[in-house]
C-alpha cells in the first residue's frame, strides 16, 4: 500500500517570548535596631524580551507582601529597574525574599 498526498497546509506557530528578570546588586543591612524600619535595594534586569514586570518583598514567614513594596513596569529588554523599598521596623527577625517576574 502507498500513500498518496492529495492536500496540504502549512501553518507556522508563533512561540511567545516573556520577561527573564533576575535581581541583581542587591543591598541589605545586615542588622537594625529592634523597631527601626531600613532601607533595601536591587537593579531588576530584564535579559528576555520587552514585558510587563513586576517586584515584591514578601515576609517569609506569614507569606505576605511587604507594604508598598510590589510594583510593576515594562521593562525593555536588556534594561533595569532600580528598587530602593523602606522596611518597616518590628521587634523581631525579618526573614524576607524578593520575588520578581512578569505578567501574564
């Protein structure tokens, strides 16, 4: 038995290209006063492709955002956003993480 091709089409799949942001030259202090809010900053570098992005500092331990520390922008590909968030002070440890990304 042979196959004979009686019709095609071709078609093409565009694939989506997103955001790659990473953090980079990230500044803390390494201990405050018990109460006192500081200051922490990072460069968000966006090495994919020009998208909405976003950034945030969430406490570890209760899972939630820190106030007025999300934020979101387009960022060009190959270009950075500087972050500089104030933390507010409490009377025990801060375990925090920066979470950054895009939008979908």
């Amino acid at each position: 038995m042979t196959d004979i091709v009686t019709d095609t089409k071709e078609f093409t799949v565009t694939i989506i290209q997103h955001a790659n942001v990473i953090i980079k030259n990230l500044t803390t202090p390494t201990s405050v006063e018990s109460g006192e809010d500081f200051t922490i900053t990072y460069d968000a570098t966006n090495n994919g492709a020009t998208d909405s992005c976003y950034g945030r500092v969430v406490d570890v331990d209760s899972n939630s955002e820190i106030a007025n520390s999300y934020w979101t922008e387009s960022i060009s590909t190959g270009s950075t956003k500087n972050c500089s968030i104030v933390i507010p002070g409490k009377t025990t440890q801060h375990n925090l993480k920066i979470e950054v990304g895009y939008q979908k």
